[in-house]
C-alpha cells in the first residue's frame, strides 16, 4: 500500500526533507549522471508532494508557487524511483498533483520544464509542448503547460 502526503516546507520533518534530497539526487545526480546544484532555493516556496511505500520515498515532485506570477505554477523534481517504474506510479503522481491544486489553482496555468522523452507521457495528462527543445544539464528538454479550467 502506498502513502501519499502534500506538505509545504515547513511542515517536513527532517526526516523528510532528507528523503527528497537523498531520491532527488539519486535520480538526477546519479543515475542521470548531472552535475548541478539541486538546493535551489525554491523549495521553501513550494508544495512537496511524496508517495511512500513501507516508510520509503518512492515518487516525489515539487510544486513551485511562484509569487511573482500568480497566474502560474510549475511542477518540477518529478521522479518515481526506479525499481518502481512502468507501473503507473508517476501518472498518478503528476495527476496528483493537478488535483492538489485544482481547487485553488483551477485557472492558473501549471509549466514545466520536461526531459524530451517524456513528452507522450505529459500529453496523456493535459499538457503541451511550448516553443523549441533546449539543453538542460545536458539533457533535451521542452517547456510543457498545461491550462487551467474554470
């Protein structure tokens, strides 16, 4: 059985707060071998939406709430832990988070930067591709949005 949880920064637990920067830099650091600074900034300025199995982080994402545009938020850190692929958990994890914000957020747009290769999977979720691909730490990425409703 899985445990999803949403908090804001300052309702994780240290605990917590190390899971997601352990996994984030398992999946991004790693195993996509990127070197970059993950602490950013930005997550005290953000939702933190986490789904455990058995007291592990097993898929996280980050929800931005930017202050400086109220009619946008982004979605970002999104990861499923690899054992844990290709069974629907990042699906559920990306719909999740439109849900979170669905109420409160309905007729803001969600953007983010997604890794090319995951277009298809975004597009089954309501987003779209914006403009042209760029390099993001090395890797191929296009900005997605998706609109809001209501």
């Amino acid at each position: 059985m899985m445990i999803w949880k949403c908090k804001n920064y300052s309702a994780l637990s240290t605990d917590e707060l190390y899971q997601i920067l352990r996994i984030r830099q398992e999946v991004f650091v790693i195993e996509q071998d990127c070197n970059y600074l993950d602490a950013d900034n930005l997550d005290k300025e953000s939702e933190h939406l986490l789904c455990y199995k058995q007291d592990v982080l097993i898929a996280y994402m980050r929800i931005y709430l930017n202050a400086d545009n109220v009619n946008e938020i982004s979605f970002g850190r999104i990861l499923v832990k690899q054992q844990f692929r290709g069974m629907g958990i990042g699906k559920e994890l990306v719909q999740r988070g439109i849900d979170v914000n669905s109420n409160s957020f309905k007729k803001r747009i969600v953007s983010m930067s997604a890794q090319v290769y995951l277009i298809k999977f975004y597009e089954v979720l309501g987003f779209q591709s914006v403009g042209e691909q760029y390099l993001e730490d090395e890797i191929p990425h296009v900005k997605m949005i998706r609109r809001g409703h209501g």
